[in-house]
C-alpha cells in the first residue's frame, strides 16, 4: 500500500513532539523516526510535575487520552527495528504514567491493568528501567489492595530483574519490600530489607535517572517509608520520632502526605495536642491535593481523633472530614 511523504507533528493531548521522516513505500522499505523527545521519559515529564505539585488524579484521562493518540497514530507508519525499542519506550512511560494517576485517584484495577500493558511495552523496548518503575508502582498497587505478598512478589521481582541497577532505584524498591513485609507483619524482614535500602543509598551517586517520577526519592522519602513500616507493625510513636524533620524538602504532594502520616502517627501515640498543630499547619497545603491516597489519610487521622478529649480536637475532626466532603455525624 502506497503511504503520503510524511513529515508533521505527533500531537499526545496537551503535548506536541515534533515527528519527521517518511512514510513506508510501495516497495516496503522502513520509515526513519525522530520523535523530538530526548528521552523516552519526556512524553510524560509535564503531568508528573503537575502530580508532585497537586496529586494525579486529575490527570487519568489526560495521560490516557496522550496514550490513545500515540497508538492511534503509530499504526499510521512503518518503523525501522531500530526505532522501535525507544518508541515503545515512550508507550510504557505513557501507559505507566496513567496507571500511576489511576492509583492516585484511588481506581486500583485501573491501574494494575495499566500496569500490565506497561510491563508488555517494557519488555518489547527491553528497557530495564522501565520495567522497574512499574514493577515499584505494582507494589504499591497490591498493598492497597491488601494483597501484601502480591506487593512482596512485585518489589522482589524488580530487585532480581535490576540487580545491576543504580543503588539509589534498589534502595527504593528495597524499601518496598521492607514496607510488604511490615504489612505481613514480619518485623525481622522489614529491619533486613530497611538496612539493604540504606545501604545502597549510601552507595549512590545520586545521578541515577532524571525522570521526573524518580525525583521523589532521597534521604526525607526514605525516613517516610520507614515510618509507614513502623506504622504497619504498631510502633506509632518511633514513626512520629522518624517523621519529626523529614518533610520539608519534599515535593508538595508528598509534603501533604507525610505530615499527614505524621499527625495520625502522634494522635495513635497519645501526643494528641501535636498531632492537631501538626494537622493545621498542613492544612492550606491539603487545600490543593486531589489526591485519594491524601483523602484516606485524612479520613484515617479524623478516625484517631475520637479517642482524644477536648474541643479543639472535635472542631479539628470536623475541619478534617469536612475538607474530604464527609460528615462527622455519618
């Protein structure tokens, strides 16, 4: 079949990456591809810089609508072998980037499916990293799920496949699986796995990927996943001890969801009175988040308020609830 010269732009729903090269030929000859993108990572580096300002969950069907315009118009060309290991590169960081949306908005089959079609498109571009992203992101997934020895299997699967991987990647998917164990309530394994994760930490340059979902982790994330660990094996005050000064380098979105962690890990501990002030002062930054993850914790913070006394703490679970759109009287 006869195809048009070609030489436009790949427009993906609020991004326009500049597509030059032409078309197969009546003779079958391959089409050469630029993308315009300087990594695969960019098709998507927009929406995960709007998700650490306010959450993802606005962002679904902005990143699935960038995914059906991809597909769609790549059926419309012939790709060279060589080209096509990056281009389903840029499929997966689009599939893996809803799917992480999808798991921000609370729809968690949405987003195991997404991840399903992000580990395909990974092992069609035999990009590791990738693969690795949404195996941490699966994890994640299945421990909300609660299914913590599916979030086990993810985390370890993803430490085997990236045993060459920079030390700063394993060390994050070492703690999630330190975090899948301290759900099972297997405290030996979560302290192993903890101690491997700040290992390789320390062994890290620090230049591991720039991608913008990456950017997250460091030293304050690391004190935040181990005190989720604490929170899962019932040690609420040493979690409050670990999230005392540990958030405030990090992205907003994180920012709001570990002094959320914080707050409820005071109340849990009997230090009511802080656990409020810590609350209020988070409270403007609350005001920005669509979050689902951030909706939970609100709604788990208001629930430790019930067992302490006082007026301020009353008028703060109504602040709380009221905030997620909830009644205290429900």
């Amino acid at each position: 079949m006869n195809r048009r010269e070609f030489s436009t732009k790949l427009v993906l729903a609020g991004l326009t990456i500049p597509l030059i090269g032409r078309s197969a030929s009546a003779t079958g000859a391959d089409v050469d591809i630029v993308t315009g993108l300087d990594r695969p990572a960019d098709a998507v580096a927009d929406l995960y810089a709007l998700d650490a300002k306010h959450g993802g969950a606005a962002l679904v069907e902005l990143a699935e609508a960038r995914l059906s315009s991809l597909l769609a118009q790549l059926k419309q060309i012939t790709l060279k072998p060589s080209d096509e290991p990056f281009v389903y590169s840029v499929v997966g960081q689009v599939n893996t980037a809803a799917a992480w949306f999808a798991y921000e908005r609370g729809d968690l089959d949405r987003a195991e499916n997404l991840l399903k079609d992000g580990l395909y498109a990974a092992h069609c571009a035999s990009d590791v990293g990738l693969r690795l992203q949404v195996l941490n992101i699966l994890a994640m997934v299945s421990r909300s799920l609660n299914h913590p020895a599916k979030a086990v299997a993810a985390a370890q699967g993803a430490i085997d496949a990236g045993s060459r991987a920079d030390p700063q990647l394993r060390a994050l998917l070492s703690m999630r699986l330190s975090l899948g164990h301290a759900r099972l309530r297997d405290a030996h394994a979560y302290e192993r796995f903890k101690g491997e994760a700040w290992d390789l930490l320390g062994m890290s340059t620090g230049q591991t990927d720039p991608s913008e979902w990456f950017r997250f982790f460091g030293e304050e994330e690391m004190h935040g996943l181990e005190a989720i660990g604490q929170t899962f094996l019932g040690r609420h005050a040493e979690a409050a001890d670990l999230l005392e000064d540990a958030t405030a380098s990090m992205p907003p979105r994180n920012r709001a969801y570990y002094r959320l962690t914080h707050a409820e890990a005071l109340a849990r501990s009997g230090n009511g009175k802080h656990a409020i002030d810590v609350f209020h002062e988070n409270l403007p930054l609350l005001t920005e988040m669509t979050s689902a993850r951030i909706t939970d914790k609100v709604r788990d913070f208001a629930g430790t308020l019930h067992a302490v006394p006082g007026d301020d703490a009353f008028q703060t679970r109504r602040i709380a609830l009221s905030l997620i759109g909830e009644s205290p009287h429900a």
